[in-house]
C-alpha cells in the first residue's frame, strides 16, 4: 500500500531549509543536469518533491554534491566516487580503504603524466626535424603515415630520409 507523503509548497520547503535544483546547482557548484545524473545514478539519494513538484534538496544534499564535484575535479571516474561515498557514509569504515583508493588513483595519475610526456617529447622531437617551410616533406606527417605500416616512431630524420628514398 502505497503512503501518502504531504509535499510542501515551495516557499514551505525554502523556510524548512530546502533548495529547489537552481538553488542547488548554484550552492554547490554541481549544474541541474549533472544533479539529476548523479541522482540517476544513485550517487544522491532521488530528491524530495514540492506540490509543483520541484526537486528539494537538503544542506546535507548539498553537501553531498560538493563532495561528488570535488572528487570530480580530482579526476576520479564515478565508479571510485560511489565507493569512495559509500565509505563516507559508513561511520565504521577503515581509513585503510579510503587510502587504498586513494592511491590506486594517483597511481594511475602518474601513469597518465608518463604516457602524456612522452606524446610531448615525441611530437617536440617530430617538430624539430620539420622544415615548417614551403617543402611538401614533412617528418610529422611521415611518421603518422608510417604508424599505419607499422614503422618506428623512434628516429623522425630516419622516417624522412625513407620517405625522401620513396618517392625518387
């Protein structure tokens, strides 16, 4: 049997302590879209409802949210945030797991930073060989086609030289 619940009007949820998902978004940093996506994704609990049926968010909603949009903003995909809330919430949990996920993140942060420098060391060496002049040659585009046949990246003045024996 389903029970009534008495939703407030809007202005009875405002002097309650209430904030309807503009007021929300504003507060805590989150857009409404993304508020009814987290909630989608039951990373906050589905809102309560006002006669005209707007979402009603509590402070402790709020606080919530910026919890989400930090971890957010530290580059933590959602499934590690449902964890990471769900330890929040348990008043039991071992600092031990919360650390352990932590780290996990980091690691494959650092992981990120390597793969990312070394695109950079490799398009900085790439561009250093091209002439950047009115030539058609140009070791960039060489070494992108070769990538396809399955040559090396690791010598761009070789790539070029290989190229220039091609085409004569």
């Amino acid at each position: 049997m389903r029970r009534h619940v008495r939703r407030p009007e809007l202005a009875a949820a405002r002097g309650q302590g209430l904030h309807h998902i503009g007021d929300a978004a504003a507060r805590s940093g989150v857009s409404a879209k993304m508020i009814r996506h987290y909630e989608s994704l039951g990373l906050l609990t589905p809102a309560g409802r006002s006669v005209a049926n707007y979402r009603l968010y509590s402070d402790a909603d709020l606080h919530r949210l910026r919890f989400i949009r930090r971890a957010r903003g530290l580059g933590l995909p959602l499934e590690r945030i449902a964890s990471l809330l769900g330890l929040w919430d348990d008043p039991q949990r071992a600092s031990a797991r919360v650390k352990a996920l932590a780290r996990a993140h980091a690691a494959e942060l650092a992981a990120k930073v390597r793969e990312l420098e070394s695109m950079q060391r490799a398009l900085e060496t790439l561009s250093a060989h091209c002439h950047g002049d009115a030539r058609p040659e140009c070791p960039i585009l060489d070494d992108l086609a070769a990538a396809g046949r399955a040559e090396s990246v690791q010598s761009p003045a070789a790539t070029t030289k290989a190229a220039r024996t091609r085409r004569h």
